[in-house]
C-alpha cells in the first residue's frame, strides 16, 4: 500500500457488508504517509485483511498544510473451504499408519460461534500425549502434553489460554505452531509463547485427530465434552486441507453428524446500552392469554452493578426491578412499602452471555438464570405489568431509581413468548430508546492483553480497568511501582535496622523483591545471600570418575543474583575446606581433582583467597603453605588434616553454583567443606552523580523503551532558579521533567493526547543547595509526580486515548537537544524502568560536566541517620532530624517516654481543613488530580510488662481509626478500620506475649490493601486488608490512655482504658514524630498531655527489668495475675514505678544517696521535685498518694 500527493497521515478501519464504514478506534491502523508528491511510501499491512469495503480516512495535515490522498492497494484472490458444525457433528482425520510421531506441527484455522464452550480440535495417544484446543467461556484453551501420563483435563493439567469473548460470531483466526517444546499459540493478534514441561519431544497421536469434538469410541454420536457449534474455515494440518479432504470425500475423513460444507450460522441481533445513566430501553407490554407476563432475553456485561429491567404492576403502588447487585442477579417487588427479594447466580458480570427467564404467572414469581434452578417470589394476588418495560434505565419521566442503568449488551428479548424485533425499534415502529447502539454488542475486554505488570489481576468494568496488586509486592494503577526497596544501603538510608528484608534489586523492571538478610551492624552495610547447603559436608569415596557433586541453591534467581552483584560495590563468598590425604590440584597432567561452577556455568580452579585463572590457594599469596613445594596446603597430601580455606571475591564469578570434589576415593582420605553465603556491600546507584557546569552541557543515552509505562527517579540539587533535568523526544511524543521555578518542579508529556502536564510546589525553594528526591511514572491509567515527602500528585489518562508512547530521540540529561534551559546542578541516582544510569563514567567524556557532586552530603557515609537529612553549610554541614523519631547532632539519640496508667499524649494533626480545600477544588476535574494514596509507615519501640495495654491510635474526623494494642495474653493485635459500615480488620501477627519486659521494635506499613508487619528482626508478616480505602482527614495520634470514643470497638476501649504502662521510644506516623513533638513543644496547642510523662531511656529500663526477673521477682506476670485485671494492673504499675527510679540516667544507689539527702518531706509532689533535681526531665504530673521515706 502507498499513499501520495501530500498525505501526511491515515486512518484504516476495517469493514463489512452489513456495516462498511465503522469507526471503531481499538480497530483502527495508522499509516504514515509522504510530505511531498514525489516520494512513494510503501506500507505493509501488519496483518492480512480479508474485506469488501476498504475506507481510508486521512487524519492530519502535512507540514505545508496540505491535505491530499493517492493510494494504490495490493491484494490477491483468497480462496474458502468452509465447514459448518451444529454442535453435535465432528471431523475425523485419520492416519495411514496406526500412530503418528511429530516433533514439529503448524495447525491453522479461522472459526466463528456464538457460542463460548466447545471444542475445535483433539488428538491423543495411548501412552498420554494428547493435543486439545477448545473454547472455554469465550477463550481458547490450549492444553498439550508430550510426556507419559493420564492426567488429561484433569485438575493438574494446565492450560494455556489466549484471546477473549470468542463467541462474538465474528471471525478468528488461529495458528498453532510447535517445534520440539517450544509453542506458539496466535489467536487474531495476540501471541502467546510457551515452553512444555517434562522430557518429551515428540507428540505421539493413535489413529486419528477429531475436529468438532471429541467422540467416545464405540458409542457414536456420543462425545466426551461439548462440541463446537459454530464454522470453521481453511483448517490445515501440517499442510493439509481437512476440510478439502471431506468436501471431496476422501477415505482419510470420517464425518460424524451432520457437516455442511456452508456456514449458515444465523446472525443473532444485539443491541449496546452505552450509558449507565442514561441508556433507556422501553417496549410496551404485550397481552397475555392466562394472565400475568413472562420475559425471557440474554445480556452481557462487566459491570458489577446495574438495573437490567424495571415495570409497574397492577394493583397499583407496586413495582418489579431485576438488577444486578454485587455480581448476582437481584429481583425485588416492591409492594407496598415492604420488598420481596430472590436472588440468582454468581459473577454474572463475567462478560459472557446469560440467559434470563422472568415469570409472574402462577401466584408466583420466578426467576431462572441459564441452567439453574429457580428462585421465586410468592404473591398473594395476580400481577400485571402496566405501561412498559423499561430494558436499563427510565427516561426523564419515569419512576426514578437510585440504581445505576444497565450497561452492557442485550439479545433475543421475548415478551410473552412474542420475540422483540429489534429492527423495528430501531426504524420507530415499537417502543422508544435512548443512547443504544444496535446491530452490534461493542464489548471490550480491557484486560486483553493485561496491562497490569508483575502478576497484577486485571478487573474490568465496562468502560475502564483496575489492577489487584495484592501479592505482588508491587503498587500502583498497574502494579509498577515496587513497594521495596532496591538494597540494604537504601534501607538503612530510611533509618532500618538489621534484619531479614525484601529487596527489589531493579526497582519496577522485570526481577521480583528477593529475600536478603541486611546487616548494619558495621560501618558497612552487609547483603547476605543464604542457600541452601549451610552445615559442613563431609565428602569421602569420590573420584574423577564419580566425583562428589553439590548444587547450590540460593534465595533468589540467577538474575536476581547477577543484578545485586553487578550493582554492589564487592561480593565474597567464604569457602572453608579441610582436608586429609586429599588433593585440589597436584596431579601429573595439571588437571585439577576439585573444581566449582560459577553462576554462569564457567568451571573455575582457582580456590578460594587467590587469584582468578590460577590454580593456586590463599596460602600461596600469603606464602605460608604447608609444603613451599606447592600452592594449596591440601595438595600437601598429608595423612592429618589440613586448611585451605579462603574467600571468593571475583565479582564476576559470583555466587558459586556448584562444587566438585574428586580425590577422597583412596584409605584415609576425606575431605569436609562448607560453602558461606554470598555477602555484598555497598550500591553503586545512591551516590552516582555527575555535575552541570555549562547550560549547553548534556548527557546522552540510548533511546528507551517507554511504550505502556515507565518510571524516572533522581535526586537533584542546585542554586538555579530553572533548568531541564532531562528530556526524551519522539515523532512528536516526548517526556520532560524540568525545575520550571525555583520551589516548582513540572513533570510533562504527550502520547499522543496532547500535552499533559504534572506541578509539585513547595513551600519551600528548591534551590537551597540540599538534595531533594524527583519521582515521575507514567502509566495507561495514569501519570504522577513525587518530590521529597510531599504529596503525590496524580493525572488520570484520558478515556479510551493514546496509549503507546513512541520515543525515537536520545535521552538528554541535564539539558535539551535545542541546548537550551539545561540544569546547572547537581543529579544522582537517576533510574529509568529500575535500571540505573552510570552518570560518573558518562560524564568524564562530556565538557562542562564532571562526574561526583562537590559537598559534604555528596557521599555514601552516613553523616546523619534513622531518615535525617543532610544540610549542607558554608563550612561543613548539620543534620536535619525533624523528619525523624530520633533527635541529637546526627539524628541517632532515641527518644523514649515513659508512661504510668493515666498517662497519653495526643498530637493534633494541622492537614484536615488544606486537604479538604484540595479535594473540593479538584473534584470537578474531568481528569482528575489527587493528592494522596491509601499509605501508612509506622514504627516505635516499646517495652512493657502490662497487658492489655493501648499502644497507639489514629483517628480520622470520618470515624476511621487505626489502633495498636497488646490483648489479654500480651500478644499483638493491629486493627484497621477503615468503612465505618463494616466491621474493622484485625491481624495478630504474633500469639506470644510482648508484655514480658523485653524492649520490642514494631513496623507497620500499608500499601492500598497489602498491610506488611515486622515485629523485632525475625518476624515478618503480610496481610490483606478488606478495603484500600485512605484515612481521610487524620485528626489525632495518641500513645497511651484512650478517652472512650463511640467508634471504637470492645476490646480496643478495654486497652484504652487501661492505658500503657512501660516505655516508647522512636514513634513514627508517616513523617510525624510525636514523642519528640510533646519534648520539643510542650506548650504547642497540637500536644495535649495527661498525666505523668517523662523523658527516659528504655533501653536502661529493660535491662533492669531483665535482671529483676532473672533474680526471682515475684511480681505476676499479666497472665499469672489471680485477683483480676484490676490488682495485675496496679501491680505492673507498681513495678514499673519501681523500675522507673532506678533507670533514669544515674545508678540507683547514686539515686537514692543524693534523691532522699534533699527530700525535705514524704509528699508525692516534693518526690517529684527531687526528681527534677536529681536530673530528670518531665512533662507533666498528678499527685496519686502519699509516700514515706521508709517506702
């Protein structure tokens, strides 16, 4: 195909005799055409057409405004063989040979049904291969097995589906192509590649393949499952024509009930209800002989929710709705003033076509979905429809419901045994309509192909989509973003300590989270890597002929581990090896007798400690091997044992995968190794920067692939007002993110859709010379933009647009190709997709650019901790911690309080009313922009030997809240109640007691639905919410006693009233830091705080606690208590009263000496004015009784 004469750009839509010119946008192909009349531009079709009508629609003008059209269309004649199945009829191909041995097959056909259950094609062997490809609610299955086995269709049988609501009477076209176990499977456009499972090759078929269904031998016209009901067309096998060789007759074709050789499927009319307000369809109501009415008709939909059909009856004052609500068929009479209700099916919003049947007549009401039984509702008099039947909606006139309207399909209506002709409703002749498309169902399955990434479930209703995340360990509109972090670096820069976490080493790219153990107990930050041979192996009787061979098995996939490796800073890995009368490599032809594989299958004979391509051990380098005559101590030979162990720590032959050990096969001879983990430090992404100079000066990279969706994330920091971070073009689709003012940065781009444009400002410039965070994604539902901790800012994409971004252009970073508005700054950590960008090593080839950023913040030490920001000065630098729960110079000195059982404090949040003027503000918008998403992190310490016992609370001006607790037993319950309506969601992530004196380091964090708990460093947990709704309107966070609130359930008002006794430290709610709140602004109206609070230190207190017990304390435990709940609480509050004076700051024999020396009385109030004199810190007190000096 060619255009000319100044055609710039067109549209191909497909077309039919019985509608040649639609429009239809998921149908259309674009073509670019020429910007001149002299040059031929030649398209070739993606895909072959087969058409009578042909339309092509030019769509845009070329550069000299003009618009012109010469085409000229290639084709060729097509040839039919046509066969038409009833549904009860199949094709027999069968062999000349009793079986047949394939290793490669092509099997090609078109078909079309309005049915969605049948099969098409069918073939087994005696010893268990089988091939099977059958429609299954309106996909086709594909189910192929090449090993020895029965396992057909049976639960363990998986089959591998493409394509969606087949059963549109529409053709289809399908090729299956197999070579050995490799198969692709193509229905229409959509290709499916896939790898058989077992050992087998080939695929052994006896005597004959079925096409239309599978016959039962010796029982004719008798079959196994359902058969096709519908035609197939140019069904070829390995080359040959079925259909040829039955309309020929040939001996090879056994036909099985009647095959017909024209496809004669009648066309069932449907009609489209578009809108879920407005669609109507009304038709009058058609006499019956015996009285009452009967309605009988089938629909198709995705939505959940929706009123199907609605009518008055008579007597008066009574109505009759059939809707769908929550995914089930619901018939309601309304009879004066009271509802009568049944109910019918499951998931009937699953797309495919049910059918319906409605009947009054009888002195009941019954209603039938497909083949179910019915449901009935009695009624004590006859019921006569009067006026209409309303189909969806009511017109403006009519009884006015507060259900959505139907949207979805409908066909086949009968009223009273009388069919519907929905031709003459649409020519006038019968009943009214509004907003219905007829002669076709224009039901799309959106989540064909699904756009939801990383195992994401696709929902749809019928005019968007929406992804489940739940699982994944992913969030996002499509599942994109990875809710972990991509290293134990980037954890400990969050204020994480050691402990077992997810990793996601390539951020939102294709590797899932790994599970890593972080340890940051040394200046370096550790990622350990376990396997799964951790005990020492005693190896004995191997030789080069059977020699001992281990595989390692490692916590995360080889590219997982490629990926940490590449990206660490150093990798080793410890080899510990003894040995006895047992050689490495000391033989006469200098092969080695042990060797081990490295991740990529490499044999290595280098030994640990040396270097790589050398097979010499540590001790050779180190010059103390046992005998100087050879490089490994083992090779020695020596009759006592022997050590050569060393470290592995080529990064590029990292992790090992096996190891071989070939010389214990002689007396005495043996050998014992133990492999340690993979251990890497450091990630070469957070502190890889390059800085700008010149506002010409850019940084090239490759063009990228951003079709569906993409992410970019960097740090940046400078004293410019304005300047592009980074820019991407294409045909005319491009992506920008540029500093547009000095607090303002703007995230731009364009599919396709016209310019969309995203804005974060903030309160404070931007150009302070401090590192701020940028996060740009882009996906088919949405864009966002993040910068530092402020709130998201969202964009939905316009319905039914653009999707695919098309990007030709380098990436320019740190400026533009026009070498205009470049950044003059500062960038780090730039990630585009999870893949990291090397700015040093780029820019030491670029003038005006340098790789590394000048400063003290510019490094990967850990100048400030636990979340505190790096500030730079003139000289030298200070650490800002009001982003954290810790406090001092470097935001490492913890902030603990501990309370009595009248204790709490309460911070007020200032957000509610701003968050209610954005949302206002914004609600009218057509494309929407939010500022939040359902997410909480919290986290705080504590210690206790009271339960129950009131932790935390969060509560919202909607009567939502979150609450922490410790129950009877001391164990944790978290509880999220979210919809008033519904009860709340209560997780207990661990039955044991945490009221034990012990101090305990609680994580929360929430993503939409997921929930994720860490309890100390061993427990990990994950949790499903009930709903993702957000807290909207957060007004309060208290720590301690709970004044009764109607809101809250029975067992977390019991926690509440009786308080906390013990210890917190560290409390974090997102990026609010109470404890240090109440320290810091004791007068501040945002603290309110009852009771005695004072400043402590819970890591004193625990240890005194511990040896309290360890000496035979013989206070009760909360579950030993025998006089009730009230005599355990006094007594922990006892206890605890006790601990507290003597692990505040100074020994307790320093205490008491210089505490009682000044003590002028017994009264409580002056106790706690010695306090104050013996170096505590207090909030606020309440004198509760009257102490002596011998007390």
């Amino acid at each position: 195909m060619r255009k000319g004469q100044a055609s710039h750009l067109h549209h191909l839509p497909p077309s039919s005799p019985q509608e040649p010119f639609p429009l239809l946008p998921s149908q259309l192909e674009t073509f670019v055409g020429n910007v001149n009349s002299d040059d031929v531009i030649p398209n070739k079709l993606s895909h072959s057409m087969r058409t009578r009508f042909l339309r092509f629609v030019p769509v845009d003008w070329n550069p000299s405004n003009w618009l012109g059209l010469r085409v000229e269309v290639y084709g060729c004649s097509y040839k039919s063989d046509v066969a038409d199945f009833d549904g009860r009829s199949s094709l027999l191909y069968r062999f000349n040979q009793k079986s047949m041995s394939t290793v490669k097959d092509v099997i090609t056909l078109r078909f079309k049904s309005r049915q969605a259950e049948g099969v098409l094609l069918h073939g087994e062997g005696q010893r268990g291969d089988y091939i099977t490809l059958e429609l299954h609610r309106g996909k086709l299955a594909f189910y192929l097995n090449l090993d020895d086995t029965r396992q057909r269709f049976s639960s363990s049988c998986v089959a591998v589906t493409v394509g969606s609501l087949l059963d549109d009477q529409h053709w289809h076209s399908v090729i299956i192509e197999r070579f050995n176990k490799q198969v692709n499977l193509t229905v229409d456009s959509h290709t499916q590649h896939f790898q058989t499972q077992g050992e087998g090759d080939s695929l052994e078929v006896d005597y004959e393949l079925s096409f239309g269904g599978i016959p039962l031998p010796g029982k004719p016209g008798t079959f196994l499952r359902k058969n096709f009901h519908g035609c197939m067309e140019n069904l070829y096998y390995n080359g040959i024509n079925i259909i040829d060789l039955a309309k020929r007759r040939k001996p090879q074709i056994y036909s099985v009930g009647k095959v017909t050789f024209s496809c004669s499927q009648p066309q069932l009319v449907a009609c489209t209800f578009l809108s879920s307000s407005s669609s109507f369809l009304s038709l009058p109501v058609a006499s019956a002989i015996m009285g009452g009415f009967s309605i009988r008709f089938q629909f198709r939909t995705w939505n959940p929710d929706g009123l199907l059909l609605s009518t008055q009856l008579s007597p008066e004052h009574q109505r009759l709705e059939l809707l769908i609500s929550n995914s089930r068929l619901l018939l309601t009479l309304h009879n004066f003033g009271q509802q009568l209700e049944a109910s019918a099916g499951h998931r009937v919003n699953d797309g495919l076509w049910h059918s319906v049947s409605l009947d009054t007549r009888s002195l009941q009401i019954t209603l039938t979905l497909d083949n179910e039984a019915a449901s009935t509702i009695e009624q004590w008099e006859q019921l006569e429809a009067r006026g209409s039947f309303y189909f969806g909606g009511c017109p403006p006139t009519g009884f006015q419901t507060p259900t959505l309207a139907f949207q979805g399909c409908i066909r086949l209506i009968a009223i009273n045994s009388q069919p519907v002709n929905l031709n003459h409703i649409q020519q006038g002749l019968l009943g009214n309509y509004n907003e219905l498309q007829f002669d076709t169902c224009n039901i799309r399955d959106r989540c064909l192909p699904n756009l939801c990434e990383h195992g994401g479930r696709c929902w749809q209703s019928w005019t968007s989509f929406s992804c489940d995340c739940s699982g994944t360990g992913y969030s996002g509109a499509t599942c994109h973003k990875s809710i972990y972090e991509s290293s134990c670096e980037a954890y400990k820069l969050i204020g994480s300590s050691s402990g077992f976490y997810s990793i996601d080493p390539d951020g939102s790219g294709p590797l899932g989270p790994a599970l890593v153990y972080c340890n940051m107990t040394e200046e370096r930050v550790w990622t350990v890597l376990t396997h799964n041979i951790t005990a020492p192996v005693r190896v004995q009787g191997s030789s080069l002929q059977k020699p001992h061979i281990m595989m390692l098995n490692y916590s995360a996939s080889a590219k997982q581990l490629r990926t940490i490796i590449t990206g660490s800073e150093q990798c080793q890995q410890e080899v510990v090896y003894n040995c006895r009368k047992s050689r490495l490599f000391n033989t006469k032809d200098g092969r080695p007798l042990s060797w081990w594989v490295d991740q990529g299958g490499e044999r290595r004979s280098y030994w640990g400690g040396f270097l790589p391509g050398v097979q010499q051990c540590s001790c050779s380098l180190e010059e103390n091997c046992i005998d100087m005559n050879y490089f490994c101590n083992c090779d020695a030979d020596i009759d006592t044992w022997a050590n050569d162990t060393g470290v592995l720590s080529y990064k590029d032959h990292l992790p090992m995968s096996h190891i071989v050990i070939g010389d214990t096969n002689r007396t005495g001879s043996e050998a014992i190794y133990r492999i340690g983990p993979l251990r890497c430090y450091g990630d070469k992404s957070i502190w890889n920067a390059a800085s700008f100079y010149q506002e010409s000066s850019s940084l090239l990279f490759p063009t990228l692939r951003a079709e569906l969706a993409f992410d970019i994330s960097f740090y940046f920091k400078t004293t410019a007002n304005s300047g592009v971070f980074l820019e991407i073009m294409g045909h005319k689709d491009f992506i920008r993110v540029e500093l547009s003012s000095p607090s303002v940065v703007t995230f731009s781009f364009d599919v396709g859709n016209g310019p969309a444009v995203l804005s974060v400002k903030s309160h404070l410039p931007l150009n302070d010379r401090q590192w701020h965070y940028v996060r740009a994604e882009r996906n088919v539902k949405e864009a966002s933009l993040q910068v530092n901790q402020l709130p998201l800012r969202f964009l939905d994409a316009p319905a039914d647009g653009h999707r695919h971004l098309r990007l030709s252009g380098q990436l320019f970073v740190g400026g533009t190709a026009s070498q205009q508005r470049g950044f003059l700054g500062c960038i780090r950590t730039l990630t585009f997709n999870g893949v990291t960008f090397d700015l040093e090593e780029r820019a030491k080839m670029v003038p005006g650019v340098s790789s590394g950023c000048p400063g003290y913040c510019s490094s990967s030490s850990s100048l400030c901790h636990n979340s505190g920001k790096c500030i730079e000065k003139s000289s030298g630098y200070t650490c800002d911690c009001s982003q954290s729960a810790f406090g001092g110079p470097t935001c490492k000195e913890v902030v603990s309080v501990s309370f009595d059982r009248e204790s709490s404090m309460t911070f007020t949040f200032q957000e509610p009313f701003s968050v209610m003027q954005n949302r206002s503000s914004q609600a009218s918008s057509a494309r929407r922009e939010s500022i939040s998403r359902a997410r909480e992190d919290v986290a705080f310490t504590f210690i206790t030997s009271q339960s129950p016992a009131l932790l935390l609370t969060v509560n919202t001006f909607s009567q939502q809240y979150v609450a922490v607790i410790l129950t009877h037993n001391g164990s944790l319950q978290i509880w999220y109640h979210l919809q008033t309506h519904r009860t709340p969601d209560v997780f207990s992530p661990i039955l044991s007691s945490l009221a034990d004196g012990q101090i305990h380091r609680i994580r929360i964090h929430r993503e939409g639905k997921d929930l994720y708990v860490q309890i100390d460093q061993d427990i990990h947990k994950k949790y499903t919410l009930s709903s993702d709704a957000e807290l909207i309107l957060i007004r309060s966070l208290t720590l301690g006693k709970v004044i009764r609130r109607d809101n809250f359930q029975e067992e977390v008002l019991l926690a509440g009233s009786k308080g906390f006794i013990g210890c917190l430290s560290s409390v974090q709610f997102n990026n609010v830091a109470p404890l240090k709140a109440a320290l810091l602004n004791r007068g501040s109206s945002l603290v309110t705080i009852r009771g005695p609070l004072m400043q402590s230190n819970c890591g004193a207190l625990a240890d005194s606690i511990t040896s309290k017990n360890l000496r035979g304390n013989t206070h009760p435990q909360p579950s030993q208590a025998k006089d009730g709940k009230e005599s355990n609480d006094a007594d922990s509050n006892n206890f605890m009263s006790r601990q507290l004076v003597t692990t505040f700051w100074q020994p307790a024999a320093t205490f008491w000496e210089e505490c009682w020396e000044h003590c002028p009385c017994n009264h409580a109030v002056f106790f706690y004015s010695m306090m104050k004199v013996c170096g505590f810190r207090y909030i606020s007190y309440r004198p509760k009784r009257q102490v002596t000096k011998k007390h």
